[in-house]
C-alpha cells in the first residue's frame, strides 16, 4: 500500500494547469526530500508531480505492464530506493536491475517492466515525478 505525499490527477491532459494536489501534508517528510525534488526538477527541467513512497510487501511482485495516459506518456519517473535488498529486482523485458539504497534511477514507465522482491524484507521506494515545463502551464 503506498504512502502518497503528493499526488498529480492521472487524468491530467497535456498543457493543463500544474495544480498538484497534496494528499499527505507532512511538513518533516518534505523538508527531507525538498532538496532531491530541487535537483530533479532541475535535471529534467520541469516541476515535481506525483511523489510517493511506495511498499511493495516481502515475498511479492508488481507484475508486468505498461503506464499509459497523458500524465504517464510524458512525466519523468525517479525511483529512489529507501530500503531494498539484493533480492529485489526491477525487471524491462529481460533484463534485471538490482537498484541500491540511495540511487537515483530514471525509468521509462512506457516499456514493459515489472518488480520482483524475492525476500522477506518489505521494499521501500521514494518515486517523484517531474513534468518536463513544455507541457504544463503554470
């Protein structure tokens, strides 16, 4: 079950007004990530959308697909491991990554991918969003 800090409407159409919307306002948890959404925001040149921390339970999977959608289609996806373990792996199409804690990974959410946590540890990502400027309207 994920805990969101900061959701952005999947129904979000190109060229739509940023307005994210706070789900969790937890003032501490956002003055820790503050600095990571700066850079972020700034390496892909836009502006923080969805940012969650979700747990993916020990001895489960996220299984195969696709993200689709306006939202989807065009944001920047940074997966940053909080708490994982060797066993875990982020699998695109045959290939198998083990993301380290503290790592910074972009993925394309547009290729096939799935999760694998092959331990009894539960997973902990922080994944934040950007939407690159060209398509927002501020």
């Amino acid at each position: 079950m994920p805990i969101y800090y900061l959701d952005n409407i999947f129904n979000w159409e190109i060229g739509s007004l940023y307005k994210p919307n706070i789900i969790n306002n937890n003032s501490e948890l956002w003055k820790s990530i503050l600095p990571i959404i700066n850079f972020l925001e700034k390496t892909h040149n836009g502006k923080h959308g969805r940012i969650i921390l979700p747990k993916l339970f020990a001895n489960c999977e996220i299984p195969n697909h696709v993200d689709g959608g306006d939202y989807l289609d065009v944001v920047r996806r940074n997966h940053i491991p909080i708490i994982t373990n060797s066993n875990v792996f982020f699998c695109f199409d045959e290939e198998k990554i083990n993301m380290k804690e503290g790592e910074i990974w972009e993925i394309n959410n547009m290729k096939n991918h799935s999760v694998i946590n092959n331990s009894d540890f539960d997973r902990i990502h922080l994944i934040i969003d950007v939407i690159p400027k060209q398509y927002i309207t501020l």
